[in-house]
C-alpha cells in the first residue's frame, strides 16, 4: 500500500501545511507550474518527489522534470501531465496518448480547479488537485491525499484553506 500526496500549480510557493497534510504519505505528486526549484527541492527532501514542469516552469525546471510522466504504483498505472485537459475535454494528442497507455489514473493540473471524475470511455480516473499555490484566480488553495492498494484507489481526501486566511510567505 502507498500513500500520496498529490498537488500542483504551487507557482514558486511552499504552503507549511504541505507538511501536515502529507506527513503520512510515501510520495507526493506534483503535476506542474512549480515555480522554483527552491519548491521542488523542499518537497523532495520531505518525501519522494514524482513530478512534471508546467507551463510557467522554467528551464531549470524542465531540466528535472518531464513534461509527461507515466509510471506504475502497485498495480495502478498513472499519466501525469500539466495541461492534459479533463473528461470530454482533453488537450489535442491526449486522448491519443490515453487510448494507447491505458492509464487507471490521469493527472493533470493547470486549470487551478480541483476535479475528481470518472472517465467511463477511457475507464480511468481523472484527477486535477486544483491550486495548492498563492497566485492565480483560485479563491481556494487545495490539495488531495489518496492511498493505492494493488489496484485500489481510496480513502481520497482534500484540503482546502481560503487563500485569505493563507501566510504571504515561501
């Protein structure tokens, strides 16, 4: 069984509740538009790090991180990417790219709204954590947590905090 921790569209900045609300995950996820390397760095000192650039992500960035991930925890097979689109909705060349993978999860973030939804034509699920950064349209700053057992995917959960009540801060 694993733990994970799944974020993105931090945008350079390093909310100290990540800390509390992944304390008990073995991974975290970030689907891009980290922002700084400072970010990338922090998250990988505190647990194993699985993570794509986004589309603000700079070179340095894009150095560390692909642009598409694609790889198994236990018997779950994920596709993570930044702007991969939604159910219905998917960027040009993803649904081509889905059909082949055959992914039992699709990630993606950029849009800053959280999404949690089944896809019955691809039979996957899709997951978008929303915004867990300080900047952008979001009023809302979230994050989900989930565990994976063989091929089980549950016990899904979310944070939120009002972007009003988060520290201005890195």
């Amino acid at each position: 069984m694993k733990k994970i921790g799944l974020l993105s569209d931090t945008h350079g900045w390093f909310n100290p509740k990540i800390l509390d609300f992944f304390k008990g995950c073995d991974e975290i996820w970030h689907a891009g538009d980290i922002g700084t390397t400072e970010v990338a760095d922090r998250l990988s000192e505190f647990k194993r790090l699985r993570a794509v650039f986004g589309n603000v992500d700079g070179q340095e960035l894009r150095l560390m991180f692909p642009k598409i991930q694609i790889f198994n925890v236990e018997d779950v097979k994920v596709v993570m990417t930044h702007i991969g689109g939604y159910p219905g909705r998917y960027e040009t060349g993803m649904t081509l790219l889905l059909a082949s993978e055959k992914p039992d999860i699709f990630i993606s973030g950029h849009s800053h709204i959280l999404k949690v939804m089944r896809d019955p034509a691809m039979n996957l699920l899709h997951i978008n954590p929303g915004a867990a950064g300080n900047s952008g349209f979001h009023k809302v700053i979230t994050m989900v947590r989930f565990q994976i057992d063989g091929k089980d995917i549950s016990n899904m959960e979310v944070y939120e905090l009002d972007r009003k009540k988060a520290p201005m801060n890195f």
